[in-house]
C-alpha cells in the first residue's frame, strides 16, 4: 500500500503538470471545452480534435537516452531518464498542437552514451542525455564530479539552476560541442559495491578493482582510495562483475536496483561520494532553427522534466529501490569519522584536476559552492 501510494502520487503529480502546460498553448483543449449545443457542432468539434491529432509535425526530435521504458507496465515508478522524456514529451506535444513531435529511444536503443552524444553533436538526432562522458569535450566539466564536493541534493540543484558559472560553461559546452544544454536532471549519489568484503574505510579498497564512468576523474579518485579503475560502459557492468572482471562498481541506489546489479555484488557503502547528474542536450543547430514560440516551449517542457526526473530518482533511491538493495546486499553507513577518511584519501583527485583544467576554474567552482551551502544553512 506504502508504494502503491507513491505511484499514486507521483501519476497525479506528472497530470497535474500536463493538464497545465496543455491548456497554455493547445487550442484542441480550449476547443474541448465548449460544449456542442447541435449534432453539427458535435460533428465539428469531433473533426477539429481529430485534425489536431493527426496534424503532421513541422518539427520532430528525436530523444535517445540510457534508462529502460518500464513504466507503467511492470515498474513502480518510471525511471529518472524515463521521467524526464514522458514530461517533456507530454508538454512539447500538447502545447505546440502536435506540431513538435517528440520520439523517444529509450534503453540505449541507439547505442551506449558515447555513441548516442556523438550523434547529436552530428545531427544524426537531435537530443540526448549523457553524463561523466561529456567531459570528454570539454575537460572543465569535471569539476562537478569532484569527490564529496555537493552535500547535498539542493546544493546541487542551486548550482546547476543558479549559478552564473555553470551558464558560462554550459555556453562553453555548446561552443565546443555544438550541442545546448538544455537542462540538469539527477542520476543520484553514487556509493561503492564490491563482491570481496564489508568497505568501512579506505584502506579496505586496497586491492580492489571497480569499474568506473568513462571520465578519467572517476579513474583518479578511485585510484587515490588505493583501488584500481576500469573504465567500461554501463552495459558491460553486470558481466564484468560477474565474471570477476571487476570486482565492484560505483553508481546510485537506484540504478543498481533497476539494472540488478546486486545480484552479482554483495557489499555496499554509503559513502555518497559523487553526486552524479544527467545532461540533457540539444543539437544547437536543430535549437537555432526553431522559431522563438517553439523554443520557448521547449525551455518550459525541460525546466519541469527535470523536475521529474530529480523526483523519480529520490524516490527510488531513498525509498523504493533502497528496499530492493538492502534485502539483496550487506549495507554499510560509514560513521562520521570513517567519511572523513574517505574524504581525505581522495584529496589527491583535487590537485589532479587543478593540474588538468587549471587553479581558476576549480576555484571558481568551489567558491560558488561554498555560495550554495550558505543559502541552504550548511
């Protein structure tokens, strides 16, 4: 009953959103709302809604991303990637009339992360979400995976919304990517599992080898803690620790629940030490050929898929899918003392990055940081 009332609210939620955003540009509602006083007008009214249905699009983008499209049919809540796309699908269609249409490639159906961002930097589509793999473009973006840097949730949130530092870099992105930045959904706090024994501390990773993002600071950081990194796409993670390729991974709770990956590791560690995002990206082309209407409804649809998938993840990894990981896993909270240590032992991937992008920026980053944490009382 607990989850059947999340799910309850969370459908309630993502119509409430809908309705609302259909009524600000969808003539067919406000067509729906005038009742027909004779069979003509009902006759008529029935032609119009279904020319809006079937109005071919002047636009269609074509959205590819990582998470499965298992809900509604056999998963309590939608997935974060999956979130975003069924929001900002809904809105996009509903408030240009059908004249954006918005086809959606879930579960790497186009390819792994790599791959599908390449294809939208070419044009090949024209949207996609991808995470640490966008550093490869533009190295400054490793900043927001230094180690324990974001407290917490809204910490995160205030930077990616708020900050003029990440608009400045987010234009740096596009330039060299040719891809806009559309907005910033939540992949999750990512925390250590391993098939070998309990993490407590960082000396208990010695030895260890765990597959890491395909971004060399997650190679870094997991090196400072005395383990070695192998780099591999998500696909490849529950052979790899099955096989005793790897002998953990690190990602959040939600994403080890939904890919049963704790079905072939036995540990994890609470450790919460990256917070870890999902890019959503448009082919700046694509963006620049809009009219000024179509953007802006645009803009509006990403701004509230973000807000679904950041609220997808929470529940999953605090909620839903934690219960599916603590019944299959060995869980372990470190003490307050113990997260010092971890965060002492990857000290190094500071100085790392410092030498790869440079004091400014690092230093930048961090001082609007230290902004957010004073806005929210940390």
């Amino acid at each position: 009953m607990k989850k059947l009332s999340l799910l309850l609210v969370v459908v309630m939620v993502l119509g409430m959103t809908t309705s609302l955003f259909a009524q600000g540009g969808a003539e067919a509602a406000e067509t729906a709302a005038v009742a027909p006083s004779t069979a003509t007008d009902k006759a008529a009214e029935v032609t119009i809604k279904k020319d809006v249905r079937t109005v071919k699009p002047d636009y269609t983008i074509r959205f590819a991303y990582y998470d499965a499209a298992t809900w509604p049919s056999i998963s309590e809540l939608p997935l974060p990637e999956h979130a975003y796309a069924l929001v900002f699908k809904s809105i996009v269609e509903s408030s240009s009339n059908g004249k954006i249409a918005v086809e959606l490639f879930p579960g790497n159906a186009l390819g792994d992360t790599k791959a599908t961002m390449e294809m939208a930097m070419s044009g090949g589509i024209e949207m996609v979400t991808t995470t640490g793999t966008a550093s490869s473009i533009m190295p400054e973006l490793q900043v927001i995976f230094l180690p324990y840097v974001f407290k917490s949730d809204e910490i995160a949130w205030d930077f990616f919304d708020n900050s003029d530092l990440w608009k400045q870099m987010s234009a740096d992105f596009e330039k060299q990517s040719n891809l806009k930045m559309l907005s910033v959904g939540q992949n999750g706090t990512r925390h250590f599992t391993n098939n070998v024994r309990p993490i407590h501390t960082p000396a208990d990773m010695k030895g260890l080898k765990f597959r890491v993002m395909q971004s060399p600071i997650y190679v870094k950081m997991v090196e400072a803690m005395g383990a070695s990194a192998t780099p591999l796409a998500s696909g490849e993670i529950y052979t790899a620790c099955q096989t005793g390729v790897v002998d953990g991974q690190e990602n959040p709770i939600w994403n080890i629940a939904a890919n049963k990956w704790y079905e072939v590791q036995k540990y994890i560690t609470l450790d919460g030490h990256t917070w870890s995002e999902n890019f959503v990206l448009m082919n700046a082309d694509f963006w620049k050929s809009l009219p000024t209407n179509y953007q802006h409804i645009i803009t509006i649809a990403a701004f509230h898929a973000q807000n679904a998938d950041r609220a997808a993840e929470a529940l999953a990894s605090r909620v839903l899918d934690f219960e599916s990981v603590k019944n299959s896993m060995e869980v372990y909270v470190p003490t307050a003392a113990e997260l010092e240590l971890f965060k002492k032992a990857a000290a190094p991937t500071y100085d790392w990055l410092r030498g790869e992008v440079g004091d400014p920026i690092v230093d930048s980053f961090l001082a609007e940081v230290n902004k957010s944490e004073a806005k929210y009382g940390w």
